[in-house]
C-alpha cells in the first residue's frame, strides 16, 4: 500500500472517515492516530450511564479496536499527533512510551474533537469536582456517586478504563449535594442523572433562562420541569468559585464584579459544564485559517486552507443552512457525517459534508425540547436578517385522546422574505421529534407560508388535525402579513 491517509483522532469523524476510506480505496494505506486509548464512543451517552439507564459502558461503544484492525485500518492508540508540517506533508508523532517519529501523509484529516472549559476555575486535582467530556470522567463519577460498599466495577467493563481513578472515587463516601454549573445540554441531563442517583441537585447558570441557545420558552418549561422533579434552578447566578482543597465543600455563586454580595452552598460534587473548545493547536504554525470559536475553517467538502488536509467534527466548522456562512456547531451527526464525506473524496469521489443548522434534542425528565437554526433574535440581526417571532401553544395529540400535552412551538422568520429562519420545541409528548419537521424546512429555504400548507399526517394518536407545527406557523404567517 502507498499514498497514506492519516486521521488524527479515532472517534466518531476520524474513524466514519476512515472506514469509509477503507472500503472506497482497500489499495491505499489509512492510519488513525489516537492521543487516548478510548475510540469511537457516544460522548451524548454518558449522562444516562452516570444515571443507570445504560447498565455498561461498553454499551456506549461502537467500534471496539479489534472492529477496527478487521476493517484493515491501522490504529494506533496512546499515539499524540503534535505538529503538521504542511510543505513536507508530515506529522510528527510522540508514543505514550516517550518515542516519537514522523509519519509522512498524501492527505491529513484533522478530527481532534474539542476539550471541556472551566470557567474562572479549575475544577482539576479537586476531588468531587468534575468535567463530562469523556469516558474516563463518566466512570469516576458513576464510581464517586455510589456509596463505596454499593458499587459496583462491573459497569466500567472496558479495558481502557483509568481503572486507578476509578477506584480511587469509589472508595470516598457518597455525594449527597450536587452543583452542576452550567445550564446547558449537559447541565440538564446531568441534573436529571443525578436526581435519579439520589442527590439533591443545584443547577447554576449565568443567564436567565437554562439552555440559552433554546430560547425563552424552552427554558422556562423545563426549569418548571426540573423544579417540579426536586432539582434547584438558580438563574442568572454565574458560580464565581469551586470551595475546598482537597475535596470539593461548597460553591460561590451570584455576587456581583467584585464579588459582593455572592452566596455559598455546601457541596460534595460538582459538575463543571460551561463549554468546550476545539483542540487545534497540532496545527499551530501551520497558518491555517480559523473560524468562529477557534474552529478550524473548512469549506462544503471539508478541505482546510492547507493543501491536502481536511478537519472535521468538534474542532471544524461547517456551513450554516440559513446564513450560508461558516459556524462551529460542534454536534454528532455533524460529525459522523462530514468524517464519512471526507473518506469518500479523499477516496476520489468528491462528497459535500452537507450544511448544518444546529438541530439539537435534549430530554429533562418528563420534557422535551428540540431546536434549529436562529431562534434569538440578536443571532439573527447579526447574520442581516430581520426576525418576527411568535411562540403558540398546542395539542400534542387530538384533545380526546390519552397522553394529549400542552406543546410550546416557537418559529422565527425573516420579516421582508417571509423565509422561516429558526424554531423551538417543548412538551412532555413527542415534542422533540417534531423539530425535524422544522430542520428539514430551513434546509428547503421554505417561507412560512410554505411550512403553514405543509401535509403533515393526522390520526388522533399521534396529532391533532392541526400539528402544533402548523398552528405556529398559522399565527406567524398572519403576524408576517400584517406587517
């Protein structure tokens, strides 16, 4: 085998671009470098593993390495990819072992994910206080929430495992307060998580509403939602410091610039969601061009500003379906896809990563809530638009039939085109589904007119006549038209 393609990063875009590389081009050489020893696992997961729902961790993995040696693959795992040098066309490589080599390539993807933020804070050497950004983090806080004669190691069932850390958690007393700071995707699956685990739960975010990018009336539901489940929701109150030396004992929360006026509540666990950013700096020196967030910049078939490397997945951006501009909307079908899309044109058959609009799902106990596109109005104004909103209130379901919901639909559309822009979803009764109605209109360009004559189908189980979908869409289209 000649003209080698090297991935670097072995999870959902470098190992989706890999194997189809693999099957397109069996007469070229494909070798995946892998900084960890996790591979190809579902990062969306682990909140359902800390709360029981998913009995194994090796449940949450996808490809095993041994599936991976067998697709003719060459991974190497402990391996950290440091530098690019682009006029070579190499990268050089350093071994868990402390060996380092170079490995020449005729194309580079770049699909090294992103790492979790912290804030004002270090929530690392703190015992009780964690980040979720990987599988390791997921099993020493399973470990840590258990009491220490209760838990059980068979649920870390994957060699990979930092088995010392996790043990290392589960012999410490059982957590009976929980911070989760930041009130985002993972902020509220966490919190559901941990509710189930037995913990009395406190999420704090900075804002004043949870999952900001969901807009009001998806955040003041499923606030509604976890009060009513026993999790304390403290808006606008940013969490300004991580109490404790060795273990985590408390946060500070809510003061003001200089800290006045903050409030203290004793913790024993504290989860850190405030963000994440993309791990970019292998190509640091290269002169690579990057986007929003620090990103990668790419264009519709993944291709860097260097020649012969692509980037995909949470360090790359994308193009945005409704601005038509590149944005970093790091989600896993974004990545699975454009990885699978790289494979195929380096294979040579030229293969768009597709656009992205940021759909987005996430379930806080008994609601759901979906998203796409610009749902705030300050998102829009910016990419040159001129928002109208109108959020409804409909029936899940024909009003006659067991299970019907109350189901909040936001739509936003741009006032001088009519074109539909964005949209939210909430309720307790498959609301979160019907985002993909709203998706897939937004990738059409519909106006709300459009979406108003949609056909969507209609039988008392499952909808009334009119879909809460075109009931917002109904109101929009007579706000539009008055304007």
């Amino acid at each position: 085998m000649s003209d080698p393609f090297v991935v670097v990063g072995a999870d959902a875009a470098g190992l989706s671009a890999a194997s189809k590389f693999r099957r397109e081009a069996p007469d070229r050489e494909v070798v995946v470098f892998e900084k960890g020893r996790w591979i190809s696992y579902a990062f969306c997961g682990m909140p359902y593993f800390v709360e029981g729902r998913v009995e194994r961790m090796s449940d949450l993995l996808s490809l095993s390495p041994s599936e991976v040696d067998e697709r003719g693959i060459d991974l190497r795992r402990g391996h950290e990819v440091v530098t690019v040098d682009p006029e070579a066309k190499t990268v050089a490589v350093e071994t868990a072992d402390g060996d380092s080599f170079e490995q020449p390539y005729d194309d580079l993807l770049v699909a090294t994910g992103a790492r979790a933020t912290t804030g004002p804070f270090d929530a690392r050497g703190v015992d009780g206080a964690f980040t979720l950004h990987d599988m390791d983090a997921a099993a020493a806080i399973d470990a840590y929430v258990a009491e220490p004669d209760a838990y059980d190691p068979a649920r870390a069932d994957v060699s990979a495992v930092d088995r010392e850390r996790v043990e290392r958690n589960a012999a410490m007393p059982a957590p009976e307060t929980a911070a989760i700071v930041g009130g985002g995707y993972v902020g509220v699956e966490m919190a559901e998580a941990l509710a189930g685990r037995g913990l009395d739960v406190h999420v704090f975010h900075r804002s004043g509403h949870l999952l900001s990018d969901f807009g009001e009336a998806v955040g003041e539901r499923v606030a509604e939602e976890l009060g009513a489940k026993g999790v304390t929701v403290h808006t606008n109150a940013p969490v300004e410091a991580l109490v404790g030396d060795d273990r985590i004992e408390a946060v500070t929360f809510g003061g003001d610039a200089d800290g006045e006026g903050a409030e203290t509540l004793p913790v024993d666990l504290a989860v850190v969601g405030v963000g994440i950013r993309p791990n970019t700096e292998l190509l640091d020196g290269t002169g690579v061009e990057l986007g929003e967030g620090g990103a990668i910049l790419t264009d519709g078939h993944g291709r860097t500003s260097l020649s012969d490397v692509y980037a995909a997945g949470d360090c790359a951006t994308a193009f945005h379906a409704v601005t038509g501009e590149p944005a970093w909307m790091p989600l896993g079908l974004t990545a699975n896809r454009a990885g699978r899309a790289i494979g195929a044109t380096v294979a040579g058959d030229p293969t768009p990563v597709g656009d992205i609009a940021g759909t987005a799902v996430v379930k806080a106990f008994d609601m759901e809530a979906g998203r796409v596109g610009l749902v705030g109005d300050d998102a829009a104004r910016d990419a040159g638009f001129d928002p109208v909103r109108e959020t409804v209130t409909a029936g899940s379901r024909s009003g006659y039939y067991p299970g019907a919901a109350e189901t909040d639909v936001t739509l936003v559309a741009d006032r001088d085109s009519g074109r539909l822009i964005g949209g939210s979803i909430v309720g307790p009764d498959r609301a979160a589904i019907r985002i993909d109605t709203l998706a897939t209109a937004l990738e059409a360009d519909m106006t709300v007119p459009e979406v108003e004559r949609l056909d969507l189908a209609y039988a008392p189980p499952f909808s009334p006549v009119w879909d809460p979908v075109l009931v917002a869409a109904k109101v929009l289209n007579g706000t539009l038209g008055e304007a």
